[in-house]
C-alpha cells in the first residue's frame, strides 16, 4: 500500500460539467461557486505526496498495534529458562541440568544427586572374530524376560559360520524382536576380539533382566549371561528434602513446567547443583525493544506528516505512554523529541528482582498502546486529518460545497477534475 485515496473515483463514468452547465432544476454553473486557485498538475503531486505520508503513519501505526497485540496474546513475559550452576567446591561440574517450560514459577531447586539410574548391561566373553564357531549348527532357541515379560529368541546356526557370523545372527535376532534388550558386537581395538553386549532398554531396577538357552548353547558358550552393570533407580534428594528415587534420570521438579536430567553423582562434600529458573531476559527486553521502536516509528512518520493530522491524533499515540510514573517502573523514558528510550540494563535487573511489578508495568504498557494506536485503523481518514491544511481543503470542498450544488453521484468527481 503506497498511498492512501481520500475519495475514490466512481465505477460508472460521471458526466462532464463544464464551465457553462445548463441552469436547470437547481443547477448553476460550476464557476458560479467552486473555483481551482491551483495549477491541477503541480497541486496533484501536492496531495499525492500528502496522501503518502498519511498512508506511511497509517502502516506504522497497524505494525505497532499487531506487534502489541502479539506481546500480549503469547505471552512473551511468562518466557523462562533454566540456569544450572554446581554447588560444589571442587568445581567438578554439575550433576544436573534443568529445563523450563513457560508459564514455569520462578523458582530455585537445589538438587543433590546420590546415585543415577542405569540400565542392566550384560558383556559376553571376547572372541576371535575369523575363527570358526563352537556353538551348536542348527536351530537354537535362547529366552529374555524383563519386566515380567519372557521373549523366546530363535537362531539358526551354520556349522561354517565363523565366530563374528554367529554373533551378528544373534545380535539381529535380539534387535528384532520386542525382548526390551538391545545387542551390540564390541570389539577390542587392540587385539581385535569380539564381544556380545546386551544392554535393558530401560533403566531402573524394575527394568532387570535375565538370558538363558531354551534349546543350544548360545547363551552358554556366547557368556552373555554374565552381568557387568546392574539396573538400579535414581536417588535424589531436593532442597534437602528426604532421599527420592527414581528408574529414570529425568525427573519432576514443577509438574509439565520444570524438569532435571540426572547427569552423574555429587562428589563427597558436594552441596549438589542450583537450579534458578528465571525469565527468559533476553527475549522479553527484545520484545519489548521491538515495541519502543514501533512506537518511534509510528512517532517518526506522524512528524513527517506535519499538520496533515489534526492534533487529536497526536493526543491519542501521547495516551499509549501514560504517566511518567508508569515509565520509570518498565525503565522506558521519553526524551525531549518525544521518542522513547529503553534502558535494556535496568530491565534485566528488574526483571529477575521485581518481576512481579515489572511484569505488570509491561503488560499495563503493551494494552495502553494496543489501544492508543488500534483507534487510528478504526477510524475514519477524515476524522484524523487537519481540515484546515492547504492540501487538504479541495477534500473539505468536494464533500460539502459540492454535495449541496449537485444531484449527480459525487463520489470521484472532484478529483477527475483536478487530476
């Protein structure tokens, strides 16, 4: 939208009236009461240019209304972010890392990690990979059961197959089927062996799980019955509440709002790790700078308009600021220009020490200038333009003088004359 038009031409052609128009029910010759002191051409470019400027304020102010309505309807300030910082005094680093939702309360969570959940893990015994294998040729049938669940696993066994032939049969057949144990072949990067390694889906220990041979001698001879990890359940404790436990590592510290993932256990004398959540400050003083500078914006194409706006319309965009007093709480000054100033600093340190007042004041502040700047897309052009201004009187003209001296249709006919 480059321009905005005052009045727009009819759709049907209007007939001409010339200087010497018939005098006839009513009628009087247009030079009898409308006269154009100004050069068409060179006063046309006059309006146009001034029919621009009202359209750049117009477009400014619509961004600004939109840019409010947005801070407010998702919620930017409810914004947070997890900080976790270790208490430890040998700087170890944490044992936790927290994660918040927005919408999250502000809080601080000290959590002190005992004992991380595992998975049970069990390691076969080592293998050459080329030599051939021991275990029985045939159909061999192994079962898993974890969780009390039992898994009957199926393997045909070549009497060619080498040792890692036979260990990628098993692992495959471990993967395929919905035993709640993953197989992976480990191999030593020194000597080159193979092992099999089985390792719970899940971790805590409810999650444990046992192998043994149906019909074979897979898990015999393969030794991946042999355990090297237990399952066990997380323990925990937080603000130096009572010790919790927990199968995993992630756990609730807010319900659907704050979390922490278990990294690894607090060392002796360790106070654990703080978690603070806090507003998201960086994005909230990037909102909020983004609707200063809407309003400087909105500001800036009003000067440029100069006394095409009536001063009413000035008073309005002034009803978005408020008091000073309502300023100074969200740290936004208006300077001598009229433009407003965000102190980006202050905010930050306002919003993580008086977020509550902070958050008021910023809402309080997005609502005034939704409303202050939405007044000018909701009413009329006319109503917000100076009708005293040079350019703009053949308008004040076409709709009043006009309107009493003819019958026809008066929409655009001012306007084919002039332009």
């Amino acid at each position: 939208m480059n321009s905005i038009s005052f009045v727009a031409r009819t759709s049907l052609p209007v007939p001409a009236i010339g200087r010497t128009a018939a005098i006839h029910d009513g009628y009087r010759p247009i030079d009898s009461w409308l006269k154009n002191p100004w050069n068409s051409r060179s006063y046309g470019n006059k309006a146009r240019e001034g029919a621009a400027s009202i359209a750049d304020f117009l477009q400014a102010a619509e961004r600004t209304r939109a840019n409010a309505s947005s801070f407010l309807s998702t919620s930017i300030l409810k914004t947070r972010q997890a900080v976790s910082s270790s208490l430890s005094a040998s700087d170890d680093g944490r044992s936790a890392v927290g994660s918040a939702k927005d919408g999250a309360s502000l809080q601080s969570y000290r959590v002190k990690v005992s004992q991380v959940a595992e998975a049970q893990q069990n390691v076969g015994s080592s293998l050459n990979p080329a030599g051939q294998t021991t275990l029985r040729s045939g159909m061999n049938q192994f079962a898993i059961e974890s969780g009390g669940r039992k898994s009957s696993i199926k393997v045909d066994i070549r009497e060619t197959d080498t040792n890692e032939g036979a260990l990628t049969k098993i692992r495959d057949a471990i993967n395929g089927s919905s035993a709640g144990v993953k197989a992976a072949i480990q191999k030593d990067k020194d000597s080159g062996a193979l092992r099999l390694e089985l390792t719970g889906v899940q971790s805590g220990k409810d999650n444990k799980f046992t192998i043994e041979d149906e019909s074979g001698d897979i898990v015999a001879k393969s030794g991946v019955s042999a355990i090297a990890n237990q399952a066990t359940d997380a323990k925990y404790s937080v603000n130096g509440g009572e010790v919790r436990s927990s199968a995993t590592n992630e756990i609730v510290l807010e319900k659907d709002k704050v979390t922490a993932k278990l990294i690894k256990p607090d060392a002796a004398g360790s106070s654990g790790t703080m978690i603070d959540v806090r507003p998201d400050v960086q994005r909230i003083v990037g909102a909020v700078k983004s609707l200063v500078d809407g309003y400087n914006e909105t500001l800036d194409r009003l000067k440029d308009a100069g006394q095409l706006f009536g001063s009413s319309t000035k008073r309005s965009l002034d009803q978005a600021i408020g008091q000073s007093g309502s300023l100074a709480d969200v740290v936004i000054q208006r300077g001598a220009d009229g433009k407003l100033k965000l102190d980006e600093k202050k905010l930050s340190d306002r919003l993580q020490g008086d977020y509550n007042r902070t958050d008021s004041a910023l809402t309080n502040f997005a609502k005034k200038l939704e409303l202050s700047v939405g007044k000018f897309s909701e009413a009329s052009v006319g109503s917000l333009v100076n009708d005293n201004e040079q350019r703009l009187q053949p308008f004040s003209v076409y709709s009043s003088a006009l309107q009493q001296k003819l019958r026809y249709p008066l929409t655009g006919l001012l306007v084919d004359q002039l332009f």
